[in-house]
C-alpha cells in the first residue's frame, strides 16, 4: 500500500534527521517531506510486517471509508505508528501509563506542548473508535487529560501589512496567491489541488474540496478576480493547475510556504502562513456583521466553536461596542 510506504519511509527519515536536528526542527522538516511526497507514489519493495497493527490497519481502512484525505490517514498512521514503536507494546496491551510516559518523553525532548497535545488527540479517536467497535475492552485515554497549552493572542494581517505583501511580491503568480488566499480564507491545500477552469470569473466564485473530500462554494472579490485573470495572461505553461511552479508543474504545499517564508523576508511582515489569511478573512466579515453560521460555511467548519477560534477579537472593538451599548 503506498500509504505503509510513505509511513515507513517517514520514520526511516525521522531516524535519520533526528541526530543532527534540533526537537523543533525536526518536526517542520518531515512536515515539509510529507508535502513534497503527496505528488508522488512510493512503493516500498519488502514492508516490515513486525511494524504492521492489525488494530492499527483496520481503523485507518475505516477513516479511508469515511473519505478522509490522505494526508490525514497518513498523519494519523505514522503518529500511532510511532507511539507503538516507542512503548513497544502492541494497542491491545497499552495502557494509560504508556501513553503518558511515551508524552512526557516527547515533552522532555523539546517537543511543544501545543504538539503533544495535537498527537495526544490523535491517539484519543484511535482508542475511542477501537471501543465503540468493541475491539478493546478498556479505553486507556480515558483518564488521559489534556495537554495545557499557554495560550498564545493569534495575529490577524492588517491592511498595511497587506500593501506591504502585494508590493514585496515579485511576479504575477505570488500577488495572485496572497489575493485569493486573502479573499477566499481557502487552506493551503484547497488552494493547490485547483484548476484554472475551477473559477468561475462570471459569478466570482468556485468550488474549493475541502477536508473529507467535502465540496463548499467560496468566493472572489474584483480584487481577487483582476489578480488572477493577470496571472493567467502572463503564463506560458499549459499545465491546468491554478498555480503553477518551477518548469509549469502543480505549485504543491510546501512550494506556497517557502514563497511566503521569502515574502515574510522582503516585506517586514511577521508570520506569513496561510492560515494566517482565513483567521484575517473570518475576522473581516465578522466585523462587518457576516453572521457565525455563514463565515463557517465559507471556512469549511462543521462547528460553529470551531470558527469563533478564528475569530480575533480586539480590545478597539470591545470599546466602540461599549460604548455603542452601554
């Protein structure tokens, strides 16, 4: 199976980068690596079965069933995959103090709470689905809490640090990036699997497919619009992808963060990343009184608790409802 592949192929990474990289480095590089492989299909010629989980291969076939994506079945596969080679005990036989010794571990290496928090959570649906389908008789995360994270205020892009982005940009494809990010709040990888013929510049809108295969309709401004149709007159490519890279191939992930690591450089802006663009577009539409439920279905979220997240508040705005309230 190409997913086992690129699973293994990621820890024979890991083991690798993990003596001459730092804990935080290591986790953005294989990052990186799994963008870089979603363009190709890796086979590996003799798989180790002493790796394999029957558990473990049966939950990840029902996420497939379910239509996750497979980035995600591969983010779920090597995170379980790493706890089971690292406690050393099959998931039939873990029990919660495994799995708090095998977080600590993760703390004590440098890991950031905000990471181990995020697999603490992988490893819950896991042990949570293997006992409603009573495959376990006891559910070890049961009494596992969750990770505190300090809280950190997320930052929003202001208009001048807009002006500031368009200007740094060097060529046609990256002013059309930063617009249709900023007016569609579309994720990263959203953005790249569409087609040029995906945009409809008649109605200003298209159809992004977003996680679990899910369709949702998003839309353009005439700023967005003007952008891209400038971007397509300047392309000699005839790849369909709506954002080409180097030699007209499909711009990937990982090609659109290391252009915004170099814009983040010329422009003085801090934090350039795409997610950056859908917290800005959520908070914009917010403040000119889009209701909840709507900027939900334009993020793509299945839960309204999940866009307020997304949603900044600032102090300016809590004074002027003051005092237009009080």
């Amino acid at each position: 199976m190409a997913i086992d592949a690129k699973i293994s192929f990621l820890n024979q990474t890991e083991k690798r980068l993990a003596a001459i990289l730092t804990a935080e480095q290591l986790p953005q590089v294989l990052s990186a690596v799994s963008d870089i492989m979603e363009g190709y299909e890796i086979r590996e010629t003799a798989f180790a079965e002493e790796n394999r989980d029957d558990l473990l291969d049966c939950y990840i076939d029902a996420l497939q069933v379910q239509g996750r994506s497979e980035r995600t079945l591969l983010r779920y596969k090597y995170v379980i995959t790493r706890m089971l080679k690292t406690v050393g005990v099959p998931t039939r036989r873990i029990t919660v103090y495994h799995l708090r010794n095998y977080l600590a571990t993760l703390q004590k290496n440098g890991c950031k709470d905000s990471t181990a928090e995020s697999e603490r959570q992988v490893l819950s649906a896991y042990f949570n689905w293997l006992q409603r389908e009573a495959l376990i008789d006891r559910n070890p995360t049961a009494n596992l809490g969750a990770i505190k994270c300090a809280k950190r205020k997320k930052q929003i892009f202001s208009a001048v640090d807009m002006e500031k982005m368009k200007a740094a940009c060097k060529c046609e494809r990256d002013r059309a990036i930063i617009a249709f990010l900023a007016a569609t709040g579309c994720r990263i990888g959203e953005t790249t699997e569409l087609n040029r013929d995906d945009i409809d510049f008649n109605s200003l809108e298209c159809v992004a497919r977003g996680k679990g295969n899910k369709e949702r309709t998003v839309y353009l401004n005439a700023v967005a619009a003007m952008q891209l149709k400038a971007y397509f007159a300047s392309r000699t490519d005839d790849n369909p992808a709506l954002f080409a890279g180097k030699g007209g191939t499909r711009l990937m992930p990982n090609g659109v963060r290391v252009m915004m690591r170099e814009l983040e450089k010329r422009s003085g802006v801090d934090h350039i990343h795409p997610h950056k663009f859908r917290r800005t577009l959520a908070t914009e539409l917010s403040r000119h009184g889009m209701p909840i439920q709507e900027i939900a279905k334009i993020l793509g979220h299945e839960k309204i608790d999940t866009t307020l997240k997304y949603v900044m508040i600032n102090e300016d705005d809590i004074k002027q409802s003051y005092k237009r309230f009080a």
